[in-house]
C-alpha cells in the first residue's frame, strides 16, 4: 500500500483555529491557532505560522511564530524564521536561517503526548 500523500494548506488559504490528526501536512498558506500532529509538518517558504506545534517531525522554510514540541527532530532551513522556544532530541538549524528563543534536546517526551 502507498503511502497517503500529504495534506496542503495553499498560498491563498488563512486558517484560524486548532488543527489536529495524523499524516504529513504541509502549509503554504497562513495558519494561526494549535497545530497538533502525529507525523511531519513542512512549512513552506511561502508559510506564515503563528501557532504552538506538537508534531513528530518539523520543517520550516517558511515563517514561524510560537513554541515546538517535537517527539523525532525539528530542522529550519536557511530560508526559515523562526520565534518561540523548540523542545525536541535533535534540532537542526541550518545557517542563513533566522532563530529567536531557547533549544531544549535534552527532554523525554510525555507519554501520551504524541
């Protein structure tokens, strides 16, 4: 069986309020709330994202304003924004990328919480 492709919020779509569940997503638009996701969000270069994220795996490239939680690993590319305080085992910053807050690695992840 194939893997399900993922989820795309669009350039033009600006969503407000809390998104949950499983699955990849990737945003290209606007989101501003609670993201709360089992799998890996990708922000785009064209993202802008002022929410808290839990998710297993975070890819910024885009905008991202708010804390992280992430139970595998969170990368900002050299593209990426990022304000808010990151809580995950491996963080990846890679350089030209912009970051404004605190790392912590050294964190087990709450059982339950993904």
């Amino acid at each position: 069986m194939a893997a399900e492709p993922p989820g795309v919020i669009g350039k033009g779509i600006s969503i407000r309020g809390n998104l949950s569940g499983g699955g990849d997503l990737i945003i290209e638009g606007a989101v501003e709330g609670q993201i709360s996701l089992k799998n890996h969000l990708t922000i785009e270069e064209t993202g802008v994202v002022k929410a808290d994220i839990e998710a297993e795996r975070l890819t910024i490239k885009g905008e991202m304003n708010g804390n992280i939680v992430a139970s595998d690993r969170v990368a900002i590319l050299a593209n990426g924004r990022v304000v808010g305080d990151i809580k995950a085992p491996v963080v990846v910053v890679e350089d030209g990328a912009g970051f404004k807050g605190s790392i912590d690695m050294d964190v087990p992840v709450p059982d339950g919480l993904l």
